[in-house]
C-alpha cells in the first residue's frame, strides 16, 4: 500500500473512532437522563463488557447482563461481573424471563443480523414495560451515504466486502422500532456528521439534522401495549415488493 493509501486510510480509522466515541457518550448520557434507577440492564452484543459496565454505572444497575456469541469476549465480560449469555441473534430464546430487565442496549448490532424481526421480539419480551431501550445503527441516509449514491458509488456502512447485511434510514429505523405498538420513542439524537470528525460542531449538526447524522441514537420506552410480533408483521409485509 502506497504511503497515500495508507494516510487514507488512517484518516478514515480516526473519522471512525470520533464517531464511536461520540456514540458511547451520547449512549450513556442518555441512560443517565432517561433510565430507571436500580434495575437489570441488558447490553444486547457486550464484546467485552467495557462500555456494560459503563452504561450500567449511568443508571445505576444494580444486575448487568449481556449478549455475546465470541467466546473470548464473553469471557472477559464475566471478569467484569457481567452475566453473559452466548445467543445466536439469528435464532434467539433470550434466557430470561418475561418483564425481567428494566434497561436494555442495543448498540451497533441490528446490521449485522438477517433476521432483525426475531430479536425485537426478545428485546421487547424480556423488557418490563415503562422500561427503556437504546438502539442505534449506521445511518444509510447520512450525508455521505447520499453523496456516494450521487456518484453511482457503493455506500461505506453497506459494502459488498463488508460486515453489515441491513441496512436503515433513520427514519425507516424508528418505524422499525416502533412497529406493533410495543414502544414509543422518547428521543431520537444523530451523532456525527461524516466527513466531519463527530465533536463539536459535528456533533451538533448531527443533532439539528438526525436524518443525515452518520448514526442515529434512539431511545424509547416499552408500553403497556400487548405484546405484538416482528416475526408476524414480517410474514404479513414481506411480500410487497416496490420497484
């Protein structure tokens, strides 16, 4: 690799880790604001269980449990007295009861899953009602996604050679979240704004114009509502097709 190549491609690893950063802080001030005191909280894909533990300390849980199928990684979360469950997220049984966690995160997983419908279920099953759940994904509506579109090129966060096989808009994102009446959103905050590193002035475009943020945070609370079905509303939708 030639040394513009690779300059490249170390401006693109620090872009990326300005917006995780900024990612992980927004995530865990808006636990700080919006969570129950004193509960279970669920880290839907924990890796190693850092940032649990960090999320858990925001709002003050009293149990952390986590998702995770890398063994490695699992086994570093328990170090960190984190409860960990080795689920594969294609075809889950959460192993928890119904109504038994009262936060659960859900960060940067859901694109890389086929089957998104089955664990909405789960998330929405195992979660009390009133209590609150945080999910984000990579935005295919951000701005630079819709520049490379303009210029008939690939969009980064959906690559052929690449580990996500979903993607959403944020704006497709809540209608998916909130599909079935199970949850409704309490905030939705964009966090970064390609090709700006995600600080300041970044950070704050991204929140005046979620829609075109890299990686949109949204933050909602179950309802009371009967529990209803992804898996169902998929089977009844998925054969319209548009052109």
């Amino acid at each position: 690799m030639d040394r513009g190549n690779c300059r490249m491609k170390d401006f693109g690893s620090r872009l990326c880790e300005t917006v995780h950063l900024a990612l992980h802080a927004t995530i865990t001030d808006a636990l700080a604001r919006h969570s129950p005191r004193g509960g279970a909280l669920l880290d839907v894909g924990c890796w190693d269980g850092w940032h649990t533990v960090e999320y858990g300390e925001a709002c003050r849980a009293s149990r952390l449990f986590g998702v995770e199928v890398c063994e490695d990684q699992a086994r570093a979360a328990e170090r960190q007295a984190i409860e960990v469950a080795r689920c594969n997220l294609e075809q889950p049984r959460l192993p928890w009861p119904d109504a038994s966690m009262d936060v659960v995160v859900c960060n940067q997983v859901l694109e890389h899953l086929k089957n998104i419908f089955a664990v909405m279920d789960e998330i929405a099953r195992v979660l009390k009602p009133g209590g609150i759940l945080v999910a984000s994904v990579p935005n295919l509506g951000s701005l630079h996604s819709r520049i490379m579109l303009l210029l008939g090129l690939q969009p980064s966060m959906i690559r052929v050679f690449g580990p996500h096989v979903r993607s959403f808009t944020h704006g497709e994102f809540k209608q998916f979240l909130t599909a079935g009446s199970a949850f409704e959103i309490v905030e939705s905050i964009g966090v970064g704004f390609y090709p700006l590193p995600a600080t300041g002035f970044a950070n704050w475009l991204g929140r005046l114009w979620p829609a075109a943020s890299h990686t949109p945070v949204i933050v909602l609370r179950r309802t009371n509502a009967p529990l209803g079905s992804w898996e169902s509303l998929y089977a009844d939708r998925s054969h319209q097709t548009t052109m």
